[in-house]
C-alpha cells in the first residue's frame, strides 16, 4: 500500500529487473509504458512472475505457478496491512507514505511503521 510517485515507478522496477536477473529468472517480456510499466520474468523452476503498475500507481507483484498437486495451505499467521473490505466497489488505493518511494506524490499519509 506504499505511494509509489510516478517519478520513481521507473527506479522501483529497474531494482526489481537486476535483482531478478542476479537470481537467474529469464525476462520474457518489459512494459515501457510511462503510466503502466512492467516486468514479466520465468524462474528456473517455471514460476512466472510479474510486477506491474495499474490504475494510479497501485503496484502489483503476481506469481503463476506451475501445474502442482493440491495441498492444504495453512492460515496466514499475520494480520493483512491493508483493509479489504470483499463488499467493496472500489480498488484500495496506496496511501502509505515513503520518504524515497512516495517523493514527488502529494497528498498522501504518513507512514506508522
């Protein structure tokens, strides 16, 4: 939920791109695009993954695995840092505050870590 300003999307991915690269994912496909940049890479274990940025900087890290047997998934043993209300009509919006990542975005809240 950290405010990504638009000045910094292209900074954020480009940490994401060499740290994935150093990791040995293969990058299958980049989104240029000034507004909704992203990044599409595979793992070496045929994972897909994604980072890409949507409607008003809402950024989104996706995982496709590959084909698996089912299997119990455990509860989450932390509480979920943003409210997600499953009635709601609106996409939550980043409104947490980064002295680095939110530089440039006004109007957003500051951070209580």
């Amino acid at each position: 939920m950290t405010v990504v300003s638009a000045q910094r999307r292209g900074s954020l991915l480009g940490v994401v791109d060499r740290f994935w690269r150093k990791s040995g994912y293969r990058v299958t496909a980049i989104n240029s695009h000034i507004d909704a940049p992203a990044i599409y890479v595979k793992t070496k274990d045929g994972f897909q993954v994604s980072l890409t940025v949507a409607d008003k900087g809402q950024v989104h890290f996706d995982v496709d695995s590959p084909c698996v047997r089912r299997s119990e998934v455990a509860d989450s043993t932390s509480r979920a840092t943003a409210f997600l209300d499953p009635e709601a009509q609106l996409i939550p919006r980043p409104n947490i505050h980064s002295d680095f990542w939110s530089a440039g975005a006004p109007g957003v809240a500051a951070s209580r870590s």
